[in-house]
C-alpha cells in the first residue's frame, strides 16, 4: 500500500512537468495585457496576470494545455510569471487575429 500511495504521488508532483513546453513571446502589443507564443504544439494567447512581465523574444516555460491561470518561468531562469491561457493550439494566423481582438 506504501508502494503504490508513493507512486501515487510521484505522479501527481510529476505530470504538470510532463506537459511543460517551451515557447517563445512572438509578438507583443504595447498597452495590452495579452500576447502571443509560438510553442511546439502550435501558439498560445496568454493574458498578463502578474510577476515578471514578458517582453518579444522572451523564452516561456510551462503548461500550455489548459485553459486557466498558471505559473510559468521565464528565459530558462527561475524567474516567474503568471498568466491565463485564454486559446492554445492555433496557427499563427488565429492566433494573431484573437490577439488584436483582445488589445482593441
């Protein structure tokens, strides 16, 4: 029972792990609280929600897979930000499109 309560557990700890990607800020709207990020599994609109602020360029580490605020890391560093995941999984092109809706 030990066993399996500790394998419970290391797979709980591990599994977000398991779903962080990284990704790059590919554009980013002065005045506006959301941008983009082109990750392995396609871009990202995230909405600002606190610590670090990202800029162009940035590398962001984190779970991109569900919607909801996260804690992601920034440049490889222990660095934090937080944001909400608003759409994942789109092409450039929507991705670009949502974002400009957003920051209207």
């Amino acid at each position: 029972m030990k066993k399996l309560t500790l394998l419970a557990t290391t797979l709980l700890v591990l599994s977000p792990m398991a779903l962080a990607e990284k990704g790059e800020v590919v554009k980013r709207i002065s005045g506006c609280d959301y941008y983009l990020v082109d990750a392995p599994s396609g871009y990202v609109l995230l909405e600002w929600m606190g610590g670090h602020d990202p800029d162009r360029g940035d590398t962001i580490i984190g779970n991109f897979h569900n919607f909801g605020t996260h804690t992601f890391f920034v440049n490889d560093t222990d660095t934090e930000t937080r944001a909400y995941v608003e759409d994942y999984g789109l092409s450039k092109h929507d991705g670009m499109e949502k974002l400009i809706d957003h920051c209207e």
